[in-house]
C-alpha cells in the first residue's frame, strides 16, 4: 500500500501550511480534504479550510480548539505533523499528494465495477454510464457523492451573491444568449440549464441556436455541437453567412466578388481557431452524448455551452416501452449531465403538426412532441415563430386553388429579406413567461435584435395555477 499514501508527505504539507499560512490558497487550490489518505490529516486540512473562511489565524492554537470542538482531536497526530521538516518545493508534494488520492480512487473504482457487475449483475449500459461518471469525477477530483455541508453552502452562495453584486446593473447573471433582449428576460442561460428550442419546420430552428454558438465563439467561448440532422460542413456554412453577411446561396455555389473572397477567407481564419467541435455522426444516445461530452469538457473547461440538433432524432437504450418513456429517459439525463458539468444544454425539438390545425399558430407548451417529460426537466422553453411563414404559405394556397378553379389570383403577400421574428418564452422556472421580438435577416440565416424598445408580455405564475406537467400552458398571445 506505500504506492497508495505518503504519510510523511501528508505531514509536511500540512505542516508548511501551519508554519505559513500565505501558502493555504495555492494549496486549497489544489488539494482537498479527502486527497488526504490519513483520517487526522483530512479533519486538519478541513479545520484549516473553516479557519480560513472565518478570517481566523491558521496557527496551533486555533487549529486546536477547531479540532476539539469537532471531536476530531489526536495529540499525536498533531505533534506529527508539527515535528515534519518544512519543504521547500511545494508543487511537488501537492503532485505527489494528488497523483496517490487518484490511485485510491481508482481502486474503489474498481471494486465497485466488480460488486456492480458480479454481485449486483446491472445492465451494461449502466455499468458504463456508472464507469464513465467516476471516471469523470476522479479526473475533476469531485465530490459530487457527499453531502454539502450548511458553512460550505452558505459560503458558495455568498461568493455567487458577491458575483452578482459585482456585475452592477447587468441583468446578464448567466451563459449570454447572444440577444440583448433575450438576455434581459432570461438574465441569460443559468449553469445547469437544460434549454428547450423548438419550433415548426421552416421557422429557423437550427439557424437560431447557431447564432447563439456564434456569439459564443465570439467571446472566446467553447461550443460543444451534436448535430444529428446536418453534417458540420453544412453547420459551418450557415455560421459564415451569418458571421460575414454573404448570402447564404451564394456561398453554397461559390459566386462571390473578390471583396467577399477577402472577406470569407479572413472570417474563415478567424472561426478556425475558436473551440467548436462538432459532432455529425448521425447517431446519439444519451450514453453517447454523456461520455462524449464529459470527456470534451475535462479537456476543454472553456466549453460553456452544448447543443443538440436534435432531441427526436436521439435513440434510447432498449428496454423502454414506448418512445414516450425513451423520450423522458432522454430529457432527464440531458438535465443531469447539465447539472454534473455546469453548463446549459440547448436542445432542439420538434412540435406536433396538430398546431397547424389552428387559427392562431403561434405554439404553446403542449404542441411540444412528447411533451410531458420535455416540459417537466426543461428549465427554459423557447419557441421560434415566424408569422410570415404562415402568411406565405396561406398565400400559396390561395393562388393554387384559384388556379385549379381557372380563375385569377394575385398575392398581396411581399416576400422580405427582414421578417418579424418571435422567441415566445413558454417555460422559465426561474422567471416570466412571454415573447421576445427579434428580426430574422433570410438572405443570412441570422438573428438579430429588434427595436431595444420592443414590446415584451410578461406572464407572471399564479400560485393558483396547477403547476404538475402538463398543466402549464402558455397564455394566448
């Protein structure tokens, strides 16, 4: 077990910090308590962590008391680690430290593979979600499976109020959405989020979350693309006619002017070396999805948001009944995995064609497909809604039957480069419900802002609302 725990090193860590305690953060930085193999030392290393946030002296005394008032008091252990010889390469101890607590960890690992596997005799798939998720753990070193004490809860959320606090009037707490009106209504997309984009065909779906990948590219952000429907070339395009206002045809088939060669080239270049990585296999799971992008984000800890175009096209597991319960397994670990990895998950989805039917198409919760699962792990519901769409198509139809009954039709409907575009906010669980006025620029597959005054319908909640999934619709608008 040597090759599992170096008490002598533990001690003199410990030590270093008691005897300097300017050196705690660089640690702490680096190390927590449970990294410690001896029970003494990972009681020390937390009374150190208590004395820290309170603002006390890191020194015998203190640390002492702490100890004795937690019942976690050892003479000896104490007088170990102050006889330790004091180090002057702290780097290396904290490698040292960490490297062993990995090692320990994978071991546990391994037991438990064997107990779940033999003892317990769990589905394959579970095992290797179960692998995978440890996996990730150890490599992030968390601690995702104890329980979160009140003094180190309180402290995180006074360093997020801090945070807020910092930010002044900027109603912008989460991930930027790449739309200032959307922002104000959403204070952005929270860590955690999962975020459902849906829409009918025609309406922008996919072009909408593009933009919003783009604004974060933008920022030096990274973005994670699973994209089931299209192959990245494609994706790629429509970001380079949204990103240098070259139409999108025209870059299709290559007929540009030689400004627009300059200008498709250094935007090219530009796009090359931001961090999106793109995912056109065609095919998802959420295991697949859960694996792959827990190891991206360990590599990549400035991904801060992933897409999936999208949710209907994702495959279950096997052994559900039904796409209904396939559909739920999916949306529940999306918003797991969102939550283990900090991040907002965007997700498109696709809405009944029973809409249609309707006078007013504008959607609500329950046009969503599958909607009962969708509705009840979704943090924000986002719907994309272009009335000109309908209005063409209405036209269209209009001429057709006109044509067939021999008669004359002219259309006053006027096809725009610019239409009017709606988000319709139909789920937020941390604000109003309401829509969001955009313009959606054709020629460019982009979204822009509308007027900064644009009108904004708030929905507040009433607590006398049956609020149970499948319940919530969204008021008519």
């Amino acid at each position: 077990m040597d090759n599992m725990y170096n008490l002598n090193i533990e001690r003199a860590v410990l030590s270093a910090i008691i005897f300097d305690p300017q050196i705690f953060e660089e640690v702490a930085s680096k190390l927590k308590s449970h990294d410690f193999y001896y029970p003494f030392h990972q009681h020390l290393f937390a009374a150190i962590e208590s004395l820290a946030a309170d603002e006390k002296p890191i020194d015998e005394e203190f640390l002492r008391s702490r100890l004795i008032s937690a019942g976690h008091y050892d003479e000896v252990g104490m007088l170990d680690v102050l006889a330790a010889n004091p180090i002057s390469n702290t780097a290396a101890y904290l490698a040292e430290i960490k490297a062993k607590s990995s090692k320990r960890a994978l071991a546990t690992l391994a037991t438990e593979i064997k107990k779940v596997t033999i003892e317990d005799d769990l589905p394959a798939a579970d095992i290797m979600n179960l692998v995978e998720k440890k996996l990730y753990e150890i490599t992030q070193n968390s601690t995702a499976e104890d329980f979160r004490e009140s003094q180190e809860i309180t402290v995180s959320m006074m360093d997020e109020i801090e945070r807020l606090k910092a930010l002044g009037n900027s109603r912008l707490i989460g991930t930027d959405t790449g739309f200032r009106n959307l922002n104000e209504k959403t204070s952005g997309f929270g860590k955690g989020d999962l975020v459902i984009v849906a829409a009918r065909p025609a309406m922008g779906k996919t072009a909408f979350v593009l933009n919003i990948a783009l604004k974060a590219l933008e920022r030096d952000e990274g973005v994670a693309f699973f994209s089931l429907e299209m192959p990245a070339e494609q994706l790629m395009l429509r970001m380079l006619a949204a990103k240098t206002s070259i139409p999108l045809q025209a870059l299709r088939v290559g007929d540009l002017k030689d400004d627009q060669w300059s200008q498709l080239s250094a935007a090219v270049d530009d796009i090359s070396k931001k961090k999106l990585f793109v995912d056109d296999g065609g095919y998802a799971t959420i295991h697949h999805v859960r694996s792959k992008l827990r190891k991206l984000k360990a590599r990549h800890p400035e991904i801060t948001v992933a897409i999936i175009d999208y949710l209907q096209l994702m495959s279950g597991e096997g052994g559900r009944e039904g796409r209904q319960q396939e559909i739920s397994e999916i949306s529940r670990g999306l918003k797991q995995l969102a939550r283990e990895l900090g991040l907002p998950i965007i997700a498109l989805s696709q809405l009944n064609r029973s809409l249609e039917a309707r006078e007013n198409k504008r959607p609500m919760l329950s046009d969503l497909r599958e909607s009962g699962a969708i509705e009840q792990d979704a943090d924000i519901i986002l719907f994309v809604y272009r009335d000109d769409v309908y209005r063409e198509a209405k036209e269209k139809e209009k001429e057709m039957k006109a044509k067939a009954e021999g008669k004359e039709y002219r259309s006053e409907f006027k096809k725009k480069s610019e239409e009017e575009a709606e988000i319709i906010i139909g789920k937020q669980r941390n604000g109003p419900t309401g829509t969001v006025d955009l313009i959606f620029q054709k020629n460019y597959t982009r979204f822009v802002d509308a007027s900064p005054h644009a009108a904004f319908e708030i929905v507040y909640e009433d607590n006398s609302i049956d609020m149970r999934p499948g319940n919530i619709e969204l008021p008519p608008i």
